[in-house]
C-alpha cells in the first residue's frame, strides 16, 4: 500500500510520458481510421466492380449489333445504342407467352407457397402438441433430397394424371410449402414472446386470429425474405420446366430462353441473347429494389435471433 500510495520522485516525468502516450494513441486513432475506412470502401468498390461487370457487360452487348460483336477492337458502348435487338427478339419466338407462363407460376409461388409455409410454420412455432418435432425433424429430413433424385417419381406421377406439357406440375406442388421456408419462418416466429398468444388468447382470439392479427404482421421482415426467395426461385427454375413442358408456347422464361438460343438460328446471336437475357433478370432487380430493406432485415434478424 505504501508503494502504491508513494508520489513520484521530483523531477520525474510520468505524467508527461503518460500524456504523450495518449497523444500518441489519439493521432494513431485519427490516422488508422480514415484508413482503414478508406480501405473498406476500396474493397466494397472492387467487389461490387467484379461481380457488376458481367451484368454491364451483357447490357452493353444487348444494344450491340451483330457485326459490332466481331469488331477488333470492339466499341467500348455502342453509339448510338441499337434498340432493333429487342424489337427482334419479341418478333422472333413467342416470348410473350414465355413470360405470362412464368408470371403465373411466379405469382402463385409468392403467394401460395409463402402463405402455406407460413401457417406450417405457426402451428410448429406457436402451438403445442405430442409429435410436433417429430413431425418437423420429417420436414426439414425432406431438405436432404436432392431435387434430381424426386425428378423421375413425380414425372410417372404427373405423367398418369396427364399433367405432362402443362403448368399444373409446377404449381399444385407449392400447395404443400417448402421446408426451408418453414424452417426460416419457424426460427423468426419463435423469437416472439409467447405472452402475446397468452394475452390474445385471454382476451378470446382464436389461434387463427392471433396468427393473422398478431404473429404474421410481427414478422413482415421474414414473410418478405421469404416472398422475395420465392420469386426468384420460381422465375429462374430451370430444370423441372425443362423436363415437364415440352410445346413452346408453354414454356416458361428460363427454359424459352434455352430454346431461344439454340433452334432458332443456324449462327449464334449473341446480341438477342444479351437482350433476352437482360428480360429475363429485370423483374428480378425490380422485385429486390423495391423489397431489399425487408430482404435485408428479414436475413438479419433471422440470423441473429434464430
């Protein structure tokens, strides 16, 4: 106690070293941070300039010609831009059919299949009963099929009640929700304190009221995410479009646009499929645009509240 009570001797300079040293730490402060933020905005710019540059690189080439393709060296951007490529390829199949396919399964997937998953979900997060996660660890056991090993069975399936070369196999499907949206919805319902069930309940609503009035419009970020994977999901599958629509005009955008690109011409045009392209992925963009602050929150907080 006397060492730690002692002064320091005259003359000495402890508190001036221990000044400096702040000083120190306070100029290394303002040097390292503008530093390091400058750092971080570098490597955000870079990041975004790589993973842009393909989608710049096929708007450009979708208001290119064909003979601009082939040029050495080719034009940075066309000037002036050539619009006939899209007026083109509206001519060229029955792109319009393609997308009206593909809203449709679209839609019924974002409203259907959200909704379904959502109610699934409330009855495993909110509600209580013997088998209930035993019949969740079955849904989410469902995840680890992968989508080929199911593709044969649902074709014989689809193929005795005639659904073949219609939209129904895409559809009616999505009745039954999909387990990882469960899964995601589950783990953000589960955040919410149970004492608003217990509350509405007392007050006399139903477990489907206090889904609906209270649960549901809690939970907006995570119904979003959802929407928004949903809509992405069902406007890019590929793969069972390919397998069960056969007759063009009832393909959907993602498998025209395969169809699109190798029969229709004897040489590739490579600038109607940019301009193709590019029809396809703008409702993407547009739908992200207008959701992305849900999008963004709905990740956020199931990810730290889950």
């Amino acid at each position: 106690m006397a060492l730690l009570s002692e002064k320091a001797p005259p003359g000495s300079n402890v508190g001036g070293s221990m000044q400096s040293s702040v000083t120190i730490r306070g100029w290394r402060a303002r040097i390292l941070r503008p530093a390091w933020r400058v750092l971080v905005y570098a490597m955000l710019v870079g990041g975004s300039a790589i993973y842009g540059f393909p989608f710049a690189w096929m708007v450009r080439s979708s208001f290119m010609s064909i003979d601009q393709f082939y040029e050495d060296p080719p034009p940075f951007f066309p000037i002036p831009p050539n619009w006939a490529s899209y007026t083109e390829v509206w001519e060229s199949g029955p792109i319009v059919s393609w997308i009206i396919n593909s809203t449709i399964v679209t839609t019924f997937g974002v409203v259907v299949l959200t909704l379904v998953s959502a109610v699934v979900a409330f009855g495993f997060a909110r509600t209580e009963y013997p088998i209930r996660d035993v019949l969740f660890l079955l849904v989410i056991s469902t995840m680890m099929l992968p989508q080929h090993v199911t593709i044969i069975p649902k074709v014989i399936i689809f193929r005795d009640l005639r659904w073949l070369d219609t939209l129904l196999p895409l559809i009616v499907p999505m009745i039954g929700g999909s387990a990882f949206f469960i899964f995601i919805l589950r783990q953000f319902f589960r955040t919410i304190p149970k004492e608003l069930d217990d509350a509405a309940a007392i007050d006399g609503a139903s477990p489907v009221r206090i889904m609906f009035t209270i649960i549901f419009p809690l939970s907006k970020p995570a119904i979003a995410t959802v929407a928004v994977f949903s809509f992405i999901g069902n406007w890019n599958e590929f793969f069972e479009p390919f397998i069960y629509l056969n007759t063009p005009d009832r393909m959907t955008l993602a498998v025209g646009m395969r169809f699109f690109q190798a029969g229709m011409w004897e040489q590739p045009q490579l600038h109607l499929q940019m301009a193709i392209a590019l029809i396809s992925v703008a409702p993407i963009l547009i739908a992200f645009f207008f959701a992305q602050k849900h999008f963004i929150r709905g990740i956020t907080l199931t990810g730290i509240k889950g």
